[in-house]
C-alpha cells in the first residue's frame, strides 16, 4: 500500500466507534451470564461480539481500494454468513461440555446472540444492537418464571439419586423412571468429590406419575445410596 492509500485511509479512526459499541454492549450480555456462573461469562461474550463487529466493519470497507482499481464485484453479507456458519464451533463446544450431561444450550444461543449484536453494530445499525441487547434480558431473566410455571404445569420435576459408581446402577435407575410412567428430560451426573465411590445424578423427570411413589422405588434398588426430590431452583435448564 502506497503513502496516498495510506492516508486515505486516514478516516477508519471513525470505525472504532461501532466496535466500541459492540463492545459495550456485548459486555452487557456477558455480565449477565458471568453472574449466572455459565461455562462462557463475561470474556468469552465480549470478544465474539466484538470480533463478529470487526469481521463486518472488515467486510464493508476493507476491499474499497480493490473495488476502486478493479471491475471486481465482492458481496459483503458472504462474511456475515461465514460468521454464523462459525459459531457452530463454539456452540457445539458450550454443549457438549459435560459428558454426562447435555447442558449449554441456552448459553450456546447466547453466544449466537451476542455475535448478531456485534454484527449489527459494525453494519451500522446501533438500534438493532441495542434491541438485541434488550430481547436478551427479556428472554434469559424474565422468561425463567414462565418457564418454570410452564415446567410445573407439565409435570416437569427433578431427584437426585446417589448411587454406587462402576455397577450398573444408574441404568437401572433411568430403567425404572420410565418404567413408573416418567420421560427422563435431562440428566447430570456428578463424580466430583466422591471419593468413596458413589456418584450422584440429577434426573429431570416429565409426566404426572406419583414423584413420591417413584422415589420410594427408586431408594429399594441395589446399589442406590439415597434419593431425594430437587427443589424448583434445582431443576436442570
């Protein structure tokens, strides 16, 4: 690049200004999830928005001195499209993040979310950033009650059961969940911390069998430490 091309140049100090913007507002979101102690906070949010922002600002002014030399036509949405396509990386990373339990997906969206918000902001559209910020908010925080109503209405409940490790035990337990007339939505097991060789599950249950009469059962099978029913904050997301 020549000095002239170089000072003409001079006016992509006005470009710090949609960065900065993905920048703030993609911080927002990333608080949100930091607070809620998800497997991607505060940083990881921050530098997708702001890279997605950078990739479009890249896209719709980086090839201007191509295009002014040349009959080339480019077509700048090709690189927002390559942004979506690449997320799926990360997002597949978020969910599969615990081998025992399918957990992330709504941080996984999130992410996909804070990368529209940055792109919006380096396209140049600072009231759809905004917006997309506000959706977020609306979703993740004031759906959670109507989720949980939702959850109890369809019979949707959690139990923890500790079991002996290495035996078998926890397909017996899934085996006898559905068995009582449950479908097990969720599931996580945690090893960490057992060092007398039990690991305890927690199983998102749905249907309106008898939770009590389940639990019952459950504590007679060999190789159950104990069972206990999950409060409504307990329940898996």
């Amino acid at each position: 690049m020549g000095l002239n091309e170089f000072i003409a140049y001079g006016d992509q100090w006005a470009l710090l200004a949609p960065l900065g913007l993905a920048l703030v507002l993609c911080s927002l979101i990333g608080i949100e999830r930091e607070l809620a102690a998800k497997s991607a906070g505060l940083r990881t949010h921050t530098l997708v928005g702001v890279g997605s922002a950078a990739f479009m600002l890249v896209s719709k002014y980086g090839f201007d001195d191509l295009l002014a030399n040349s009959d080339v036509s480019l077509d700048p949405s090709r690189v927002a499209a390559q942004i979506v396509s690449g997320l799926g990386f990360i997002g597949g990373g978020l969910i599969f993040v615990r081998r025992d339990a399918v957990r992330g997906l709504t941080t996984a969206a999130t992410v996909w979310t804070v990368a529209a918000v940055g792109m919006a902001a380096g396209a140049g559209l600072p009231v759809l950033a905004a917006a997309g910020v506000v959706v977020h908010y609306v979703v993740t925080r004031g759906f959670r009650p109507i989720s949980r109503l939702i959850s109890r209405r369809a019979g949707e409940r959690a139990i923890h059961v500790t079991y002996t490790d290495g035996r078998g035990v926890l397909r017996g337990v899934v085996t006898a969940c559905t068995e009582t007339g449950f479908a097990v939505a969720g599931m996580q097991v945690d090893r960490e911390g057992s060092g007398d060789g039990t690991a305890t599950v927690t199983l998102s249950l749905t249907g309106r069998a008898d939770v009590a009469g389940l639990t019952g059962e459950l504590s007679e099978l060999d190789g159950v430490v104990s069972v206990s029913i999950a409060s409504d904050e307990e329940r898996l997301d």
